[in-house]
C-alpha cells in the first residue's frame, strides 16, 4: 500500500455518524425516586468521578429525581481543603464527612481514609435511610459497594452499585495482593454476595461487564452498559490563537500534545516519553496537567534525558478545563495493558467534547479501538508502539486541517451518544426498575436470607 492510500485508510476520518434518540422518562415515574448517592468524591474535589456523579445528580434533580449526597471532605485533588458540611445546590442535599489524610499519597494511606470513609458512610445510613427509596453507591473506595448491601441487609433498602474501577483485580494486576491471597478470596466472595442482592450494577465498558460475568455469571441480568461523559456545552472547541491558556504557557505557535487528568498506576505513561523523545528535535509540545503516582516519576526521567518538550501543571479548577482541554491540537488516552479492562478513562470523553483528533494507547484487544474507529476521532496504538505513536503525531502536525476534520467527527460522536442528557436517562431508567422490582418482588422472594 502507498503512503498516501495508508494515511487515507488509517487517520483520515468520515463524518456521518447516526444520531441516537432517547425516550424522555414520564413525570410520574420520576417523582416516585428518593435518591441517596454514597461517593467519596465530590466536588470541589477535582477527581474525575466525583464531577461526573455532580453532573449525574443535577441531571437526575432536573428530570424530577429527589436527590442527596453523602461524601467527605476534599481529600483527593484540591485547592480548597474545607468545604460546608451541608448545603444545598439546585435542591440538592450534599452532607460531608471528615476526611482522613493519612500518608493520602500512598496505596496503604488511601485504602485507610477509604475505610474511615465507608465506616461514616455507615453511620450516615443508620439516619438517613428513611429519607429515600432507593440508594446509589460507587466504587469510590473500592470497597464502598458493602454499604448498599448493608443498607439491603437492615434496611430493605433496594441499591444500584456504579463500578468504576474493578477490585481486587486492579490490585492484583498491579501486584499490591497475591490472586491467591485470603483477602482477594474474601473480597471476591463480599463482591458476588453484594452483586447479587444489588437491584441494578452499572459498568462503564462492555470490558468490565464480561470480567463481571466471568466471576458471577448470575447476575447477567443486572449489569448495564453505561459510558462516562461530557458536556459538550461547557467544553466548546476554542482556537488556540484565541484561548488565553495557549498563550500563557506559550502553546500557540507548537502543536501541542495535551495528557490531562491522572497519571496513575493503571495509566501508560512510557509510550508518550517514549515518543516525545523521538520528537525532541521538532517543534512539538508535550503538555501533562494533573496528578498521580507516576507524575513525580515523570518528571523526574524527563529531567534525567534533558528533555525541554515537558511542561507540567498542577490539576486545573473546572471553570479553567474549557481552555486548559482545547488549548492543544491532539489529545492523549492510556490504559496499561495489565489493566485492561479493569478502568476506564474517563479523559477520553472531555478530549472528544474540545474538538481536538485523540490518540488512544491501549491494548489491542481493548474496547476503546472500536470506540475510536467508530467516532473516526484519530487512531490507536499498542502498548510500547512510541514510533507508531511519534509518526501519527507527526503527521498532524504536518496537516492541522485533518486533525480539525477528526476533532469535529469525535464531538459530534459525542453529542449524539454520551451527553449528561442522554447519559442521566439511561441512569434513571436503571433506578426506575431497580424500584419497580422491589416493589413488585414477593416478600418472600425478597427477604434477605
């Protein structure tokens, strides 16, 4: 195949991609849901998933659905440290616990404030559960889910479990317990029983929905598909030359790599400092805004080789993600291949909604090639491949108007498929027949045994 016919079949995109319609659930339906969602993240915490559960639940109040939220102090990624211990905000309830900060920036010290989190959390349903009918809990810790089949346990109270992450697997994939461990055969066995009397499991990949099967093949019936989001309207695509971020940090006249979110174990960072020292020579930028186990290791190579295509910057606050996110001509995604199919990034939504073409490093079995090559968004590379990687990026940067045409077709794939709009309703209708099988469910078929 010649140059030109592999760079057409490879990055070049279409842009006809079908509109998705959703039904708008009934009135009545909506008002009959009391919601109580258990996270340990929320706003103004920066972590990925305590926005999106902010989003999540102002959707769900606008559509109708009573909701309150207990969570804890921020304790994640921050600037401010305190935050009211009850307010209100478009009628909703957000309670905050204390927050532990013990050694937060180690495996062992965040395991900990989870557990004096989940052990609040704990206290908090013992006085709140007759305010709702229905309870959402996340994996955020990872072992938050046990609440809600406590709450069913003592209370009858019906839970909806959202799977962010899948422990212990990522603990084992990242070698902190042994797979034959007690506590990994222990918390298998909580994650079955807690999966079973659970009325709704909500993953974020078809990935992590057949690792789920794999282990408890009978609850098939609950697990539901439900990607993360962006809001498309709070992220609009701002050219650089316009965006006073770009020109604060002197990305105007580069093109621009942008990494932005958690550096984490379960990212790949090696491929892209592989690349970028392929890229030292040219006048491309690299640009790593956030946090996470890996950053300070990044950093710290990058000085080591002498490398001045870096710069790196702290989490920024959200009314600054609209420039920070679009002040860069290509977008970067990572999964290390260990665990695949155990996270998702949830980065990947925001870079599509800034309109900007996304290079996804990923295993080669991971759900995320499908993903990209149906939105026609840019291209995906295999762990380890920094020259196939380095060679995209250069071709970009060569030819900015496909990159344009790969940014429009990627938000336009997200318009139609992962809005907080479209994403809230398929929430709400997995909380209207987690209620409505209560509710219709034999007492004795219902009772806890």
């Amino acid at each position: 195949m010649k140059l030109n016919e592999w760079i057409n079949h490879k990055f070049v995109p279409s842009i006809s991609i079908p509109v998705e319609s959703e039904p708008t659930p009934t009135v009545k339906s909506q008002k009959s849901i009391k919601l109580s969602v258990i996270t340990q993240f929320f706003p103004p915490d920066y972590a990925a998933t305590g926005q999106l559960i902010e989003e999540l639940v102002k959707q769900l109040g606008q559509q109708g659905v009573n909701v309150e939220v207990f969570t804890s102090q921020p304790g994640y990624a921050f600037q401010s440290q305190t935050a009211p211990a009850v307010e209100w905000v478009d009628r909703i309830r957000i309670q905050r616990s204390r927050t532990a900060q013990l050694w937060s920036g180690r495996i062992r010290g965040k395991a900990v404030n989870g557990v004096l989190y989940t052990l609040r959390a704990l206290l908090y349903l013992f006085r709140a559960w007759r305010r709702n009918n229905i309870l959402l809990v996340t994996t955020a810790p990872p072992f938050l889910p046990i609440i809600g089949y406590l709450a069913y346990l003592l209370f009858r109270l019906p839970y909806v479990c959202i799977l962010y992450d899948l422990y212990p697997d990522i603990a084992i994939a990242l070698g902190v317990v042994s797979k034959n461990s007690w506590l990994v055969r222990l918390w298998n066995e909580i994650n079955k029983q807690v999966w079973l009397k659970s009325k709704g499991i909500v993953v974020l990949s078809p990935a992590m929905k057949q690792k789920i099967l794999a282990q408890c093949p009978e609850a098939a019936d609950k697990i539901a598909v439900i990607h993360s989001w962006a809001n498309p309207e709070a992220i609009v695509p701002i050219p650089k030359k316009e965006n006073w971020f770009a020109h604060e940090y002197n990305l105007v006249n580069k093109f621009t790599v942008l990494y932005s979110g958690n550096m984490g174990r379960c990212h790949d960072i090696e491929t892209m400092l592989e690349a970028a020292k392929q890229l030292q020579d040219e006048p491309i930028q690299f640009v790593c805004i956030g946090g996470g186990a890996k950053r300070e290791e990044l950093i710290k190579e990058v000085n080591r080789l002498g490398l001045d295509n870096f710069t790196f910057l702290p989490y920024q606050d959200k009314q600054v993600l609209p420039y920070s996110l679009t002040a860069c001509d290509l977008s970067l995604v990572s999964v290390d291949a260990i665990t695949e199919g155990l996270v998702v990034p949830s980065k990947l939504y925001s870079a599509l909604a800034a309109g900007r073409p996304i290079a996804v490093i990923c295993s080669q079995s991971s759900y995320l090639r499908e993903m990209v090559a149906e939105a026609n968004c840019g291209s995906t590379f295999e762990n380890g491949d920094s020259q196939g990687l380095a060679q995209f990026i250069r071709f970009l940067s060569r030819d900015l108007q496909i990159g344009e045409r790969m940014g429009k077709a990627g938000r336009q794939y997200l318009r139609s498929h992962f809005t907080p709009k479209v994403i809230s309703q398929q929430y709400l209708r997995v909380l209207q027949q987690a209620i409505s099988s209560d509710e219709f469910m034999p007492k004795s078929q219902s009772n806890v045994k």
